[in-house]
C-alpha cells in the first residue's frame, strides 16, 4: 500500500504527495487508520469512465430483462397509488 501519514502533509504540503503517485493511489493516513485516498487525475478520470460503463451496462440489462417500464407521469402515479 503507497502510505503517506497526514502530519506529512501538513508539514511538506501536497508535494509529500506528488513522488508516490507515480505508484498508484496514495493512502493517506490519519489516526493510524487510512482515512483518505488520493489518485491522478488520469487515474480519476479512468474510474468514472469505468464508473459510466458499468451503469450502462446495467441499464441495458434492465431493459432487457423488462424491469423498465415506459409511461406519463400519471401513470406512475397510478401505478403507486395501486400499491398503496
């Protein structure tokens, strides 16, 4: 694990961090307990994108297997009024 004690930050700055992040998430530690993670910008960016593809996916086998249902308002609301 890429560790990095949060006194050394507040000593160093957000330079403490730069050197570690060539080698992947950074954890940062507080209280003895990893309490945050720091990542690239690039690293970010690839976790949404993953994040984005991962709900698409989902989507589509929603409606493949008719979980989604399409309707006016109105009748979503009679759809709840129903279950009531």
């Amino acid at each position: 694990m890429n560790a990095l004690a949060s006194a050394e930050i507040k000593r160093r700055g957000i330079a403490a961090v730069d050197p570690l992040l060539g080698n992947g998430p950074v954890h940062i530690i507080k209280n003895n307990l990893p309490s945050y993670v720091v990542i690239s910008g690039k690293d970010y960016q690839q976790l949404i994108d993953d994040l984005t593809e991962a709900r698409l996916a989902a989507s589509e086998t929603d409606i493949k297997s008719g979980r989604v249902h399409k309707g006016t308002l109105k009748q979503l609301m009679s759809e709840i009024d129903k279950e009531d």
